[in-house]
C-alpha cells in the first residue's frame, strides 16, 4: 500500500458511466410484478373543515383496487422534528398541499380517472396568508390548540446597541423581502413501495435522510423501524426538497394494507403544490457607522413564514438568527428574528437554510453605509471583516480559521482590483454598451456553517468490507454508509477518501447503495456537511484498516466505525438571552458580480460572477467546480427572476412554464472560480470542508449590489423582475410593487 493522492484528483464520478448512458434507474423507473399505481387528491382549500370525503363512485371506476384516507392510516401523523403534519387530511386542511384521499388502480389512467370523482365536502374557514397580520391578536389560528400563529421566536443582543447607534456618524436603515422559492430539481418526488422477502415494508425513493424517512414511515404505520425499509434510488436533485418526506408515508401506506407493489410518481404540478418552499423573510435593518468606516452598531428584524407545518421552520430560523449580521466583528447587535404560521404551503429547507435570506439585507446595509460614506466596497469591508477568534454575537469565539479576507482578497485581484499601500483601488468602471444601458458592478461576502447545530448530535457511521489476499494486497474495498447523493457526487467524493486513506487505487473502491437494511446511518445530505462528516468517518475506518491490514490481517476484513463530531466540535442550543455555540464549523465566499441593465425595458444581462470560495481541500476539484456553477445559477435565478407567487394560498405559478428558472440564455457570459485551499479545516478529511450551499447564497445579494450600481436605487423586494427595476426608475408608477 502507498500514499497515492488521490484526494486532490478530478476522477472521474462512480455514476457518471451510467448516467449519461441512460442506465441509471431512477425511482419512476422502477417496475415489479403485479405492481398498482397511485395517485393523491390535493386540498381544494387553504383552510377548511371536511365534512364529509365520498369515494362510492370513485370506488366502481374501471381498475380501482382501493382508495385510501386518514381512517386507514394507523398513526395519522409524521413530521422532521415535530408531528404535526397529516398523512391524509383528517377533519381540517391548512393549505392547498395537504392530501386529502389516495387512489390505488392497476394503472396510472385509472388512478387519475378516480381521483377527479372523489366528492368532499368542505366548510371553508377563515385563512391567514401574510405573516404580518398573522401575529396581529383578530388573526384566525392555524393551528387553534397552539393558542397564536407565532411558531417561534429568538431574541440575541450582544454589547450595547443605543450606545452602538449614538455613537455612530452615519446610521442607515432598509427593508428587504425574499421571496417564496421552489426547489425545481429535475425529477418530481416519485418512488415505489413494497412488502420484501422478509415481510419488511420498503420503499425504493429518491431522499435526503433514508434513516430519518424510516422513522417518520414506522411511526405513521405504528411499526417497529426494523420492519420498515427505505432504499435510496439515484436522485435528480434534491437543494433541500427531499430533507422532508413526501411520497414516502403515502406509498408506505399503500403497500401495507394492498401487499402489493405500488409506485406514485407526481407530475410537476403536483410535485409544486405538494412539498414544501424556501421561506419568505420580511426583514428590517438597520447599521451604524463612524466616518472611517468602522461599523460599531447593527440591529436586525426578520420574520419568516412557515406555511401551515412546522417542518424545518424554527432551525432556519435559529440559522438565520446566527447569520444575521455577516462575516463582520461588529461590538453592537441586536438581533429578533420570528417563524409564523399562515395558510401557505409548507415552507422548509432549501438550499441556504436561513443563511441564503439574510445576506441580501446585511450586504446591502453594508454596501449603502460605503456608498454614503464614499468609500471603496472592499476596503470597506476589509475594514470590518471578523478574524480568527473573533467574539459571535451569541457570545462565543468562531471555531476554526476564518478564511473571509482570504476569499475576498483573491476575488478582488480577479476582479481587477489592486492593492496600494493598504488601501484598495477599484477599476475604472466599464462604458455602456449602447444607449439606455447602465453598467453596474456588485460584490457580497458571505459565511454559512458546515455540519449540524445547536447541539445536534452529527455523526456518521461507516462500514468498510475489504478482500485482502496473502500477500497483504487490497482486492477490493467496499464502502457501506447511507450517505445519500443527490447529483453532487458524494458518493465519489467517499470513495477518493477510502481510497487514500487505505492507500489503494480508487478503482479497487466499491460504494454500496444506500439502504437501511444494509449500509449504516450517515445523517441527512443537508448542511453541506457530507464530505465533512461521513468523509471523515470514512478517513478514520481506512486509516484504521490501513493498521490491521499492515499488522499482517488478510482475508475478508469486516470495519465498522463511528464518528461523532460533538467531541471535537461541541455546540449548544440558544439559551434564553439567545447566547449558544452555535456551529461548529464555517465556509466563506465572496462573489463579485458585473452586469448591464436595459433601462427601457428592465432586462438585466448578468456579463461575470467571479466567486472566491473558500473550500478548505477540494477532494475531486471538478467535482466542486460543478456544484460552485450549479450554485450560481441558482443564485441569479434567486436575484432575477424565481417567485412561486401565492394568491390567497393558491399557487399561481404551477409549472415550469410560470416559475421562471435560468436557462443557458440567461446565466451569466462568464463565469470565474476560485477555489482557496489555504486555509483547511483541521477536523475536515485532509482539510476539506462543506461547500454545496456556499456556491449560492452570495451570488444574489452581489447581483443587487451591482444593480444599485447601475440604477442608482436600492431594489428592496425580490426577485429583481424588470417590471420591479422599471417601477424602481419611475417611482411615480404604482402599477408594479417594489
């Protein structure tokens, strides 16, 4: 055995062969013998009480094996951290994505054709759908047993923030709204469910957390979790939409009580209305600053809406709260931020989880408090930018090194940029390209926390199967740990790490696919914390089999390993006056945006994105210059042009035809990668960190930056639309908000 360094390598990805040949199976691929089809009935209503659900006619349709509703679910309940959301709608909705009835037929048509002749009965009730007037004490209850819509709320005060602002030169205030976003990953929730040989309900499903997903079915189904099974089936795409489940309870469902195959797979209408968004935020600032440019005060209000469920709502909250003034060692903060409940669909996590929201208003106070004190944007930062051990607001010295300047500083060179005697100089701006257009340019820096929070346990376990003849040669090595890919390449990522860290060519390294029965519990493919958790669980079982196998062990090796990050990393819940650790790792980026804005007709051509990414280690660089430009995109699309507009809790937007995404035509001209391993992260493998978020949530507050710029006006409310930019330009026209 030797060291190969293959951690460092572009290889190419274990499923990348299958792929593009069309070999992979995914889950609305799948077929068994005698399998039925499903369909599920939607809410009518954004809040209503059911009166009566009346399937007779329904029933006597041409195929229809049977029709389900919450009579026949055993424990009609599931959620990620509380349960309170309904398998099957049992006397009241809250929103137009919960599911009232589920059809079971021998085929797809006949599933669709009962469903529309299933009659409910509704009584509509009253409905909140803005989370403003959702806390005032006249607003219906969306869950009346709680007492208040209010879901959660954290309050973090750090120094004296009147004594901040009294001290200040220049105090600047804004309000920003983000908007509601769907995850638009390229295959809709689909999956099939089963009774296996050993009699376990199982379920084949594209997801985030299988282990997570067998709890929530084992406990609506009141089974014991070792007789429920999840397989994980190649996945196209996930950015959070697969944290929570989706078909899986209603497929668990049907399989249980038919003992049949039974396969859903949503349409993309279907798939838009039922699974939950991105949070809306409403947020207020305010910054104050001396005339040096020191900023000594920042107070910060933000309410989100968490639709009709709980979900993941009061941890983004929680991440939001710890983000809400940046990367900057301020003395003076105060920071509220609140999770309400409305009759809008399920909000939960997507990619950023509180820390894509925040930066569009703490950037932007940032980048006006320059602009009024007329000072360069990156010097200014540079000014204010945290440091190793700088104090958090929640009281508490940043973990690890702090690699913000170093991302800024190589962005700003890249960007033309220079350094003069301390001071930074700008380049020269750049002429229009022709009459009407406005040349702008923007930058953001940005931080996110790598791993899981507030005092969750993050661990992973791993099991390694190794062939080792006589000689002490590997034959093979095969990786078992339920870490799930949802098209990042996680899995290949896992296998250069085994390989290095057993010191075997990586061809010899075999990844099994994910599945509760088989491979061990690695935590969900959330807080971009794969590479950093279950790689080092996966580093940690190869060195040690490296050891037994040069002690002199051969033959068929069987490892199995447990790594918990808490030790080396602890963290801790808020605490009533909002002081906690409250992550243990962090990533940094700075994104510096150039573009054109067409004044007559609103249309902004994004020219260059250069983002400075601080990665630690990349284990596979190509790997992670595909999620650096996948997060991009994403980015502009969150800037310019994504809004799942809700119309009294309908969607409004109920295809890809209506939720406007990038395309090739729209993405930026250029598009620039930095990716700074000089500072790694010493508990991630080999020094690498997390960095799938990271890609995205700088991107849009650069791009607002930049548009400011251009326009000469703050656009306080996204997605920058062109009739939002036209209405900014002639503040007399009150056809289009802003």
């Amino acid at each position: 055995m030797a060291d190969l360094g293959v951690v460092g390598e572009s290889l190419p990805r274990v499923d990348a062969k299958d792929k593009v040949e069309g070999k992979a199976v995914y889950p609305g691929d799948l077929s068994f013998p005698g399998m039925l089809y499903a369909k599920a009935l939607f809410s009518e209503h954004p809040h209503a009480r059911i009166l009566r659900i009346d399937t007779a006619q329904a029933g006597q349709m041409p195929g229809v094996v049977r029709i389900f509703t919450w009579e026949d679910v055993p424990c009609n309940e599931f959620g990620i951290y509380v349960y309170d959301q309904r398998v099957l709608a049992q006397d009241i909705v809250r929103s137009v994505g919960d599911p009232v009835a589920l059809v079971v037929a021998r085929n797809e048509h006949q599933a669709e054709m009962a469903r529309e002749v299933i009659a409910v009965t509704y009584q509509p009730l009253p409905a909140i759908f803005d989370p403003r007037l959702a806390l005032s004490p006249e607003a219906p209850l969306v869950h009346p047993e709680k007492g208040s819509n209010l879901l959660d709320q954290i309050e973090v005060r750090h120094g004296d923030i009147e004594a901040g602002f009294a001290q200040s030169d220049l105090v600047v205030e804004l309000d920003i709204s983000t908007p509601c976003n769907e995850h638009a990953f390229l295959q809709p929730e689909a999956g099939v469910s089963l009774i296996d040989e050993e009699g376990r309900v199982t379920v084949y499903v594209g997801a985030q957390w299988i282990y997570d997903d067998r709890r929530q079915i084992a406990h609506c189904l009141k089974l014991p979790e070792e007789e429920v099974r999840e397989v994980l089936m190649p996945t196209g795409g996930a950015f959070g939409g697969r944290e929570d489940v989706s078909v899986q309870c209603l497929l668990a469902l049907a399989a249980f009580h038919t003992r049949c195959p039974v396969k859903l797979v949503y349409t993309r209408e279907e798939s838009i209305r039922g699974h939950g968004k991105r949070h809306p935020f409403q947020m207020h600032g305010k910054i104050g600053v001396t005339r040096e440019g020191r900023i000594l005060a920042m107070e910060m209000d933000l309410l989100s809406d968490a639709g009709a469920y709980t979900s993941t709502s009061t941890i983004v909250l929680g991440d939001a709260v710890s983000y809400a003034t940046g990367p900057y060692d301020i003395p003076h903060v105060h920071v509220r931020g609140r999770s309400v409940f409305t009759n809008n669909l399920l909000t939960m996590a997507m990619r950023g989880f509180g820390s894509a929201q925040v930066p569009m208003l703490y950037e932007a106070l940032v980048d006006e408090a320059s602009r009024r004190l007329g000072l360069d944007p990156v010097d200014f930062r540079m000014r204010n930018l945290m440091r190793d051990g700088a104090i958090l607001p929640t009281g508490h010295p940043i973990p690890g090194r702090v690699a913000i300047r170093e991302t800024l500083r190589h962005g700003a060179l890249a960007a033309g940029w220079q350094e003069e005697n301390g001071q930074w100089l700008a380049p020269p701006s750049k002429p229009p390209s022709g009459p009407f257009k406005r040349w702008g340019r923007g930058l953001a820096t940005v931080y996110k926390n790598v791993g899981y929070s507030f005092g969750f346990d993050d661990q992973t376990e791993v099991i390694l199967e190794a062939e080792v003849c006589p000689k002490g040669e590997v034959r093979s090595l095969l990786v078992k740990t339920a870490a799930t890919d949802s098209g990042q390449g996680i899995q290949s990522a896992l296998v250069q790490i085994a390989a290095q860290a057993v010191g075997i060519h990586p061809s010899l390294v075999h990844f099994a696919q994910p599945d509760t029965a088989q491979t061990p519990n690695a935590g969900s493919n959330s807080a971009s914390r794969q590479v950093y958790v279950s790689g080092r669980a996966v580093k940690e079982a190869g060195e040690i089999l490296r050891g037994r196998i040069e002690a002199g062990e051969t033959g068929q090796l069987h490892l199995h390993h447990l790594y918990r990050t808490l030790p080396l990393r602890p963290t801790t819940p808020y605490g009533p006056d909002g002081q906690c650790i409250p992550h243990q790792s962090y990533g940094y980026v700075t994104n510096l945006v150039t573009l054109e804005v067409d004044t007559l007709d609103g249309t902004v051509r994004v020219e260059k994105v250069i983002s400075s990414q601080d990665i630690g280690k990349a284990v596979n660089p190509q790997l992670v210059h595909g999620q650096v430009g996948g997060g991009v995109v994403m980015g502009e699309g969150f800037a310019l042009m994504e809004d799942l507009i809700l119309e009294e809790g309908r969607v409004k937007t109920p295809s890809l035809s209506t939720y406007i995404i990038p395309t090739a035509q729209d993405i930026a001209e250029q598009q620039v990668t930095l990716l700074l391993e000089s500072i790694p992260d010493e508990v991630g493998p080999y020094g690498a960190k997390g960095f799938g978020e990271l890609a995205m949530i700088g991107v849009a507050p650069a791009i607002l930056n930049a548009l400011r710029d251009a326009l000469g006006v703050r656009l306080n409310r996204l997605p920058a639309t062109p009739e939002r930019i036209l209405a900014a330009l002639d503040p007399c026209d009150s056809s289009v908000q802003n």
